[in-house]
C-alpha cells in the first residue's frame, strides 16, 4: 500500500474515533441537562404541594379576598399543566404574580403575619424559591456547557447527524423584570 491510503485510513480513523468521543460526551451532557430539569420540575412541584396551606391559611384571615385568592389557584394549575422550559416559565411568572398579590393582601392582616403556621409557611416557601432559583441556574449552566459543545468544533461535524441539537434555556418572563409593590 502506498503512504496516501494509509494517510486516507488514518484520518478516517480519526474522524470515527472523534465521533465516538463526542456521542458518549454529548450523551452524558444531555442526560445533565435533563437531570437538571427535573430538579426544576421538583422545586416546582413542592412550591405548588406549599401553596395550596398558603392559601387556606390566608382564607382564614382574609375570606372576603377570594380574587387574590382564586388567581394563586389558577395559576398554580397553569403551572402544573405547562410543558417545557418556555411553558413552564410562563406558568412560572404567573404564579409569581397571583403570589405576589396573595402576599400583599396578606400584608393587611397583622394577626395573620403573626400566626405561626403562616410564618412556617412562608419560611418553607421562601426556602423553595430559593432552591427554585438555584435549579434555574444550575440547569441554564448546563445547557450553556451543552450548547457550547454541539456548536464547536469537532463536535458540530456530528452533533446533527447523531441526533444532538441545541437545548431551550429557562427564561424569565418579562413580567418577572417589574419589581412588586408592597405597601404598608
């Protein structure tokens, strides 16, 4: 054999080795992605398991807010009906609305801020946004780490043939961007 086959062979060789790195990465990077997810979908799913004794304690206090009220309720289903990044973080802003509101209501009613299954209550909530916001971010760094991956070179030779393409970050609604108003 002369040298441009074995220089033929050799580089073929590469390229297969090359894509057969790259699948197993992308696999692996992939399954973070989704494990990622579904620790978003988990933080999501306590708030919405939380809010439900947020709002009959509040009923408690507040009977005659029913539209406060009713709104949580709507927008915590919105939530538990949306698919995807995109719809889970519209229900997402929706529900941080009808939550916002429900709070400002609750601010009219000092012996309910006083009421210490209130104060659990909105201490395991706060705790969970807070974990909420840690998912949002730890799953937006993966799919950055992703994305990045697929786009660059060699991977993107054959991250398209091989079924891999670029994953949908967790965004904030613009809705989200306006700060609430709380008044005393």
């Amino acid at each position: 054999m002369n040298k441009s086959v074995w220089i033929i062979i050799a580089i073929v060789g590469a390229l297969l080795v090359s894509a057969m790195f790259s699948y197993n990465t992308l696999v692996g990077m992939n399954e973070n992605v989704t494990g990622k997810w579904s620790q978003i979908e988990n933080q999501l799913q306590r708030r919405g398991d939380l809010i439900p004794n947020l709002v009959n304690t509040v009923k408690g206090y507040a009977a005659h807010e029913q539209q406060a009220i009713q709104a949580v309720a709507d927008a915590r289903a919105k939530l538990a009906g949306a698919q995807g990044p995109a719809g889970k973080a519209a229900a997402d802003g929706e529900l941080n609305s009808a939550l916002s509101r429900l709070l400002m209501v609750a601010e009219n009613y000092p012996n309910l801020k006083a009421d210490a299954n209130f104060r659990a209550l909105m201490d395991e909530l706060s705790g969970t946004e807070n974990r909420i916001a840690v998912a949002r971010k730890d799953y937006n760094d993966a799919v950055q780490v992703y994305n990045v991956k697929i786009r660059s070179l060699p991977t993107s030779l054959f991250a398209g043939m091989m079924g891999f393409g670029p994953k949908e970050y967790f965004t904030a609604e613009e809705s989200a961007k306006q700060v609430p108003q709380v008044n005393f």
